[in-house]
C-alpha cells in the first residue's frame, strides 16, 4: 500500500514539474501579435467625427434645493436633488435642457465637456413643452453651440445618435434610427404632447436633456423619455422635435415663458358632452368670456332655454385641419403668429359655419 502511495506521488510530482517547465517556457511567454485591421469603415468613422464635433456643445447639469435641518430649526441646507444633460445653444452660456431636470431646482450646476462647472440661473421654461433655459453666470470663453437642423424632413430609419450623461456617466454616445414619427407623450403638466420623435438609441435616467443628433451632426431633438416598465434604456426613446424647440427657446430667452394666444372661451370636459350630448368629435365651447376674441368672433357657449341645456359651438377643425380635443386645438393655434386670425369650422345647432378669430396673447 505504501509503495503504491509512494509510486502515485512520484508521478504526480513528476507531472506537476512537467507541466510547470513548460508553462514557464521562454517561447510561449511573449504577448501575441496584433492582427491587422485597416481603415475603419466610413460609417463608424462617421460617428466617431460626430460624436468629437458634438461632445464639447453637450453639458452635465447637477440640481439642489434646500432642506430644513429638522422640523423645527431654521437652519437650512442645500442637498443635491438630480442631474441630467443640456447643450449650449449659443455663445451667450444659454443652456436647453428639459423642464424636469430642473423643476423645483434652487440652484443649478454645469459642467463642461472640459471639466470646469458653472453656476447658472433659471431663464425660462415651458413645462408644457418639458423645456427649459439655463444661463451661466459667467460666461465662459470659447462656448461652441450645437449646429441647429430641421425635423420637418425626418425619416423613420433614418440614423441619429443621442449624447447625454445616463446615470452620471458624462458623455456617453449612443446611437440608433428614427423608430417612428408623430409619437405623443404627456408632459409635467399632463399636458399631451404631440408631434414627438421615437428613437432605439438608448437613453437612461440622465440623458434627459441631451441632444439628438442626425449622420451630418445637427440638432434634430432634444431626448425627452423612455417607455420602459423597468425605468431603463428598452430601445423606445422620445425626444422633442428640434422644429419645436427652435420655436419655443428664442421666446423663453426673450420673455421666459412660451407667448400663448388666449382664444377667449373655456371647454366643456368630453365626459360632460357626451353624457349630456352624445359622443362629439370636436371641442365643444362652455363658458366664453365677455369682450375676448371668442365673444368678438361670436362663439357661442353652453345655453340654457327651459329646462333643455343647449350645446354650445362644437369647434371641429382649425384651418382646415381637424381637432379632436382642447390639446389638439392649442397645438393648432400655438405654431400661428399671434395677431393673426384663423378659421374654426364650426358645428352649431346641426349647422356647419366657417368663423373667424383673432389670436390674441394671453394676459398674465
């Protein structure tokens, strides 16, 4: 028994220095040798050149608020609250971001692609639109704005790339199509947004903010949300249209808020039509104010005669193009020049009328 224990271990031994010795040969303990590649192909070299021209117009925007130190103490401190991505739209330290990266915000911070941070003041924003403005204090030198494009003429497949900084991951590229056109989603005021961009490039909890970018490298978005049950990347994005966006910042860098016209009438909820009316398709017009543009145009309201209720003027089309709810009536007038006048195709009492009104901007 012993002898054959003794046999075991001689071998295993011998085994054992066998393979050691050979694991330390010389020969086999150099590093391989690289294999060739060549020239990257034109398409990745493309988002590598776009990604280099965007990186340094794309910012990290840091939030804070203040905070009791308990209940009853007056000593307040500040905490952080959020992050998300901004870009600079012009030499000025004007910085487009989304409304609710910022919302209840007391101060907020950006960072540059070269590291330096800045404070920045609140401008202006349109919650209803999820967009805002942000200006440095100080100007920094050398600010490169993001190059402007169009998404009037956006085409589904076609690619784009979002930048951003997904869970404070600062400048990171991904990249994607156009997955569909003409998408809705609800904004911090559940007002309907409509008209918005969907994307498979990935965009997490961060990139909010950021800039969706077309192949040449032009702004044609602003990346917005995710539909996702887990609240991670699941391959549908949404950003706002660049057209929207190009509209909405001049106004609130002017102004600070989004100029609305005030049509001069208040709806009537679609539960109420239709539980008093009937499905309507249309918006129906409830109470319209005295000397506003609906009273002038000669809308007509919700009426009493008798004991019977009237219905008032069901406003079915703006301009020719149909309107199915309030929402979809603010997003007719709301692209139209304020002062000007348009045509609501009108349903009242079973008869079809053209009226016209003059948009007139709301009183604050």
């Amino acid at each position: 028994m012993r002898r054959s224990v003794l046999i075991i271990g001689l071998l295993s031994a011998g085994l054992l220095a066998g393979w050691c010795g050979h694991a330390l040969t010389p020969s086999l303990a150099k590093p391989r040798a690289v294999e060739p590649r060549g020239p990257l192909p034109e398409w990745e070299q493309v988002s590598i050149r776009r990604f280099k021209e965007a990186a340094p117009s794309v910012v990290y925007i840091t939030t804070t608020e203040e905070r009791a130190r308990d209940f009853f103490g007056l000593d307040v401190v500040e905490v952080p609250t959020g992050s998300g991505t901004g870009f600079i739209w012009d030499a000025q330290g004007h910085v487009v971001t989304n409304f609710h990266v910022i919302q209840g915000a007391a101060r907020a911070f950006i960072t540059l692609a070269d590291g330096s941070r800045h404070e920045a003041t609140y401008v202006g924003g349109a919650p209803d639109k999820d967009l805002a403005v942000l200006l440095m204090t100080k100007t920094p030198p050398k600010l490169r704005p993001i190059p402007l494009g169009t998404s009037a003429d956006l085409q589904v497949g076609q690619a784009v790339l979002a930048i951003g900084n997904p869970f404070g991951l600062d400048q990171t590229l991904t990249t994607g199509v156009v997955s569909a056109l003409g998408r809705e989603i609800q904004s911090v005021t559940r007002r309907r947004i409509a008209g918005v961009i969907q994307t498979d490039a990935a965009i997490n909890p961060g990139n909010s903010g950021g800039p969706l970018l077309d192949s040449a490298g032009r702004l044609v978005g602003v990346n917005t949300a995710i539909q996702s049950p887990s609240g991670a990347s699941a391959g549908i994005g949404f950003a706002m249209p660049v057209d929207t966006v190009n509209r909405v910042v001049p106004q609130l860098i002017a102004r600070g808020k989004l100029e609305r016209a005030d049509l001069g009438f208040e709806p009537v909820a679609p539960r109420l039509v239709e539980r008093a009316f009937g499905p309507q398709q249309g918006v129906m017009v409830g109470k319209v104010y005295r000397g506003g543009p609906a009273a002038r145009a000669g809308l007509q309201g919700v009426g009493v005669e008798g004991r019977n209720v009237l219905p008032g003027d069901l406003i079915q089309a703006v301009n020719g193009k149909a309107v199915e709810d309030w929402d979809g009536l603010l997003d007719a007038v709301e692209t139209l020049p304020l002062g000007g006048t348009v045509n609501l195709d009108v349903q009242r009492q079973g008869q079809k009328l053209r009226v016209g009104i003059r948009l007139e901007p709301a009183k604050d």
